[in-house]
C-alpha cells in the first residue's frame, strides 16, 4: 500500500477516534451512534496497520 494512503487510513482513524467521543457526548449518550463512529474508528485503525508498508 503506498504511504498516501497508509496516511490518509491513520488520518481517518484520528479522526472518527476524535468522532466517536463528540458524538458520545453531543447526541445526549446515544450509545447507537457511538457505536457506528467507534467501529468506523476501527476499521480504519485495522486498515491502516494490517497494510503492507
């Protein structure tokens, strides 16, 4: 995987990292929507480190 894109997976990951706690405490505790940016946060995570550098 080139490295743009091995950034951009870790950049996302910080990014829907960063989401999933504003979302915890912007939509009053909605535990579903936590859940969908936290395992958004995931996937980007396992993309960005599972790759091949």
């Amino acid at each position: 995987m080139s490295p743009k894109l091995q950034q951009l997976f870790s950049m996302l990951f910080l990014l829907f990292f960063l989401a999933t706690i504003v979302v915890y405490f912007v939509s009053d505790k909605n535990m579903k929507l936590t859940w969908i940016t936290g395992a958004c946060a995931v996937v980007c995570y396992l993309l960005y480190r599972f790759s091949k550098r």
